[in-house]
C-alpha cells in the first residue's frame, strides 16, 4: 500500500492529531535547532532530531495542557455546570496545538529578525507561554459564564 492509499483511510481525527503534532510540537523544535546549531541538523540521526525537537517544545504544550485541567477543575466546582464543559483534552490538544504553534512561530521569527540569543529566545517563549496560560484561564471562564458558547463552537456529529 503507497502512501497516498494510507492517507485517504485516515480519518479526520487522526489527520488533526498528526498534524497538530508535527506543525505545533516537532517542526518549531526543528526549526529552533537549525537557527541555533545548523551543523547539528545534519549530523545527527532521524530519531534523535525529532526527540530533541519534541523536547524545546513539548513543556509548553504541557504546561498549556496543565492549565486547562486546572482551570476546568476549579471551575467546574465553583460552577453550577459539569468538570469538561470547556473541553475534553482532544478538544484542548488541538487549541493549545495553535497555541503553541502561535507561541513558537512567533518567538522564532522574532529570533531571527533580531538576531537573539538562545537565552533571549527562551525567555520570549517563557512570557509568551505565560500570556498563553493566561488567554486559557480567561477562556475557560468565559464558557463557564456562558456554557452553550463552547457548546456553539463544536462541530455538530
């Protein structure tokens, strides 16, 4: 089976996780290691490459994750709705997927225009992960004060 016979049997869900994986986790960790160690990109192997790009990106995807869960908790006892009314972690996945693919992309290009450090670069991702974490709190509020808006928001099955 060719890989075009592969990708017509994916389904949706599975093409939105994938692709979320590889644009919001593996590619900016790619694209932080070729701005900061080009020689590196072409040294080391499959595997490692996408391990090392995984590890720039993924703590904030799962600090993006984290705060969602709090949130909805929090919420969810203080509230006279139910604990997932802001989301299930498949829908948070996705929404901190752009999120983060927002953050990382963002921070690179802003690295790249103004030559900074790789320092510099981590603490511009750091403050945009923490406006990030912020945005999250203040969305799962807002559903919360109005339940039938994430309820608007998802695709009807």
């Amino acid at each position: 089976m060719g890989v075009i016979e592969d990708l017509k049997g994916l389904k949706a869900s599975s093409a939105v996780s994938w692709s979320v994986l590889f644009l919001s986790v593996i590619a900016p960790g790619a694209l932080i290691l070729y701005l900061y160690e080009p020689e590196l990109v072409r040294e080391v192997d499959s595997v490692k490459f996408v391990i090392l790009s995984g590890a720039f990106t993924a703590p904030t995807m799962m600090l993006l994750l984290f705060t969602s869960g709090v949130a909805d908790s929090v919420a969810a006892r203080q509230g006279n709705v139910t604990k997932g009314q802001a989301g299930v972690l498949q829908d948070w996945y996705v929404i901190h997927g752009v999120n983060s693919s927002c953050i990382f992309y963002l921070a690179i290009a802003m690295a790249y225009l103004w030559s900074l450090s790789f320092r510099q670069l981590i603490y511009f991702i750091a403050v945009l992960t923490m406006l990030g974490m912020l945005f999250e709190i203040f969305r799962v509020v807002a559903i919360y004060g109005n339940p039938s808006l994430f309820d608007s928001l998802r695709p009807k099955e």
